[in-house]
C-alpha cells in the first residue's frame, strides 16, 4: 500500500469528494486506524466538506447495521 497520496487538479474537479473517498476506503477496507490517516486541503471550506461527505457515510453505515439487527 502506498504512504502517500497527491491529489492534484483544477476547481471542481472532484478533489474533495476523491479525498473523502480515499479516507473511507482506508478506514473501512483497509483497517487503517483514524490516527494513522492525515487528510489535508488548501480551505477550510474544503474541509468541511470532507468531514461532512466522511461523516455522513459512516452515518449511514451505522443506522443501516442498527436497522439490521
């Protein structure tokens, strides 16, 4: 597995939503503990918008193995 990933484009590109993705993946498939993930964009606005896409999925995720049981 890679250390190390470089996501670069233009606005609107889907950087964030890319990002977002990634981070899923690493703690859900991959069993990469929270602490060992560093995510990192250029605006806070950004930001946001990852930790709420991250937060969000695992939301559903938890309510659909709550609705499960």
């Amino acid at each position: 597995m890679r250390k190390f990933w470089v996501i670069q484009a233009s606005a609107g590109a889907g950087k964030t939503y890319k990002l977002s993705e990634r981070y899923l993946n690493l703690l859900l498939e991959k069993n990469v503990p929270p602490s060992s993930i560093l995510a990192v964009t250029f605006t806070n606005k950004a930001a946001g918008e990852m930790r709420e896409r991250i937060l969000g999925c695992l939301k559903e995720i938890a309510l659909k193995g709550k609705n499960d049981k």
